[in-house]
C-alpha cells in the first residue's frame, strides 16, 4: 500500500513540475515588501527559457546595486518621465510611507540607465529614447553603446556589453538565451500619454535654455508593450495611458493580449475608463494592477476605499495587485497559477 501511495506521488511531482516550469514568472518591485504603494512601477519579468526583463526601474528600487533585481537582460522603459525612467531612488527598502516613499536623486544619469549599465543589459524601448539612455550609459561606462548583434532578426542574451535595440513604434524586438528553441518577442505600441524628460537629467546646457520656462525636451511617442512569451502567454504593458482605440484594434484582435499590466493613476485614466478598457477592449484573462498613485494595501490587505478597489470591482478579468516582491506565475493562457 505504501509502495503504490510513494508511486502515485512520484507521478504527481513528474506531472507538476514540468507544467511549472513553463510558467513566465513575474516579480513586482515596489518601495515597502508585502505591500501595493503609491510609488511603485518597476516588475521583473522571467521567460521560462531564463529571459529576464525589467519594465520601468522608476523610483521604487535602491540603483543598480538592488538585491531584488538579479540578472536583467532587457530593460523597457515605456516614456520618461521622472517616475518611469527613475531621476529618483529608493533611499532603502521600506523607508517612507506607503503613501510616499522616501527616495535620493538619481540624477544625472536615472535608474534605469545605472541598471543597464551594471547589468550589460539590451535597452529595449524606441530609438529616440533608446539613444538617450544609451549616452547615459556611455557616461558611465566610458563606452558608445551601440545597436544589440542580431543573428536572423534574434539577440542573443546576455549580450556581451550593454546595446540599444533601435526600434520605434510598432517594431519588434526579439531576445533569446543561447540553447533557447524560441525568444521572447517585446513589440512597442502606442500609448496615450507625453514623454518629457525630468530637467535634472537634461545636460547643464539643456538646463539653462529650457528651465526658465519650466519645460523639457520630448524624447519621442510615448508607448506601451506587447510581449510574447515562450510559453504562449501574451503581455500587454499599458505604460501610462489613457483610453484608445487600438487597445482593441492592435493589442486585442492583432496581438490577442491575454494578460495585461495596467498603469493606474488620476492623470491619464479613471476608474471608469480603465474598467471600460479591460472589459471591451484589450479583454485580457487577467489583469495586474499597477502605478496605482495610492498606497493601495496596508498589512498586505487591500485598502476598501481606494481608488484601486474602485476598479477591482468593475472588472470583468481576474485582478491581481502587484505586491512588491511577491512572485506570481502565469501559464500560456493568461491565468495565475502560483502566486497569486
């Protein structure tokens, strides 16, 4: 009797283990552990095939140095403003308030370029904004970054140096360990939002002419991502947005997006038209919810009167929160399966 229990959970553990692996793994990485915070952005991403991307480092990690990061072989950024490209850093995990992190300046050369820098990482975002980090990273390592190798379209990772993948809108950029059968395929789409740089990450120059009118330079369309995983999950990374059309057109019906990352926050949605989005327009299995400009948890706990509760009550997708450094599984077919 205890021989055939011994071999039904032997055959259970070959029977899970393998569906487990083709999970893609996706870690948020937020100012306070256990917790949805008004700060957070950035989220590690990991193929099962080992592809590692991070997506908008912004101000909730500690600089490159962050324990939590690990190896990162792509870095997007979806547009510049400060609370994306990170001109600020987590002065330590945890310090602040949920509602206000406390943070240092990352100037002159921002988060998300200290990161590529340190982590030879491929810079995977359009080219005007793609070149402005790689001269940040050349300010660092005392190096041009040039355009990442490719082999039939295809860059291997980790590359040997950090490299820009030099597309624009709509282009495709297409990253795959060596022994991998297939890459992850990370296409630029259109989002609804502006693109301005933070002027303590402009040059000295920059500064004086463009400061006495408190504005910036525009580094280019603000966008969003669509990535397409090794084991079929599909991923909608909104960026900041507000509603349009080819949430339907591109992201649903051309893409079929099963899951999506959706940037909350007053200043380019609401709780009706982020509801509206999800439920008839991209119409992802799940949705994980993010950039909520609220401390959103306390005790890990969802906060009922916030505006993110707000939301998850119109959904029509699964909700998720994204908790900083909780790690959630999905499969191919855009549900959580660990994690959640």
């Amino acid at each position: 009797m205890k021989t055939a229990h011994a071999g039904a959970a032997l055959a259970f553990v070959l029977a899970v283990a393998p569906a487990s692996a083709q999970n893609v793994k996706i870690t948020p990485v937020g100012s306070h552990p256990g917790e949805l915070c008004a700060n957070d952005r950035a989220t590690i991403f990991e193929d099962p095939t080992g592809v590692r991307i991070l997506y908008d480092a912004g101000h909730t990690v500690t600089g490159a140095d962050d324990a939590r990061l690990g190896a990162i072989h792509v870095v997007l950024l979806s547009h510049a403003h400060g609370d994306h490209i990170g001109d600020q850093k987590l002065k330590a995990v945890g310090a602040g308030e949920c509602a206000n992190s406390e943070r240092l300046p990352a100037s002159p050369n921002s988060t998300t370029a200290e990161i590529a820098a340190a982590k030879n990482a491929a810079i995977a975002m359009t080219s005007d904004m793609g070149t402005f980090i790689g001269r940040k990273v050349q300010n660092i390592h005392g190096k041009p970054v040039a355009v990442c190798p490719q082999t039939a379209g295809v860059t291997s990772v980790p590359v040997a140096a950090p490299c820009r993948s030099n597309t624009h809108l709509g282009g495709a950029f297409i990253a795959k360990t060596p022994h991998a059968a297939q890459g992850v395929e990370i296409t630029i789409v259109f989002a609804s939002h502006a693109n301005n740089v933070p002027l303590s990450l402009l040059s000295e120059a920059q500064r004086t002419n463009l400061g006495a009118d408190n504005t910036s330079i525009v580094l280019g369309p603000p966008t969003g991502y669509v990535v397409k995983f090794t084991n079929g999950l599909v991923a909608y990374l909104s960026g900041d947005t507000g509603i349009h059309t080819e949430m339907k057109t591109v992201v649903n019906e051309f893409h079929k997006a099963n899951l999506a990352v959706l940037n909350l926050g007053p200043s380019a949605g609401t709780v009706t038209s982020g509801a509206y989005a999800m439920n008839e327009l991209v119409r992802p299995a799940s949705v994980i919810l993010t950039h909520p400009n609220e401390a959103v948890t306390e005790g890990g706990k969802l906060r009922t009167t916030s505006r993110t509760a707000a939301l998850i009550k119109q959904l029509k997708p699964t909700p998720h929160l994204a908790i900083s450094g909780r790690t959630m599984e999905f499969d191919g077919k855009g549900k959580c399966v660990a994690g959640c």
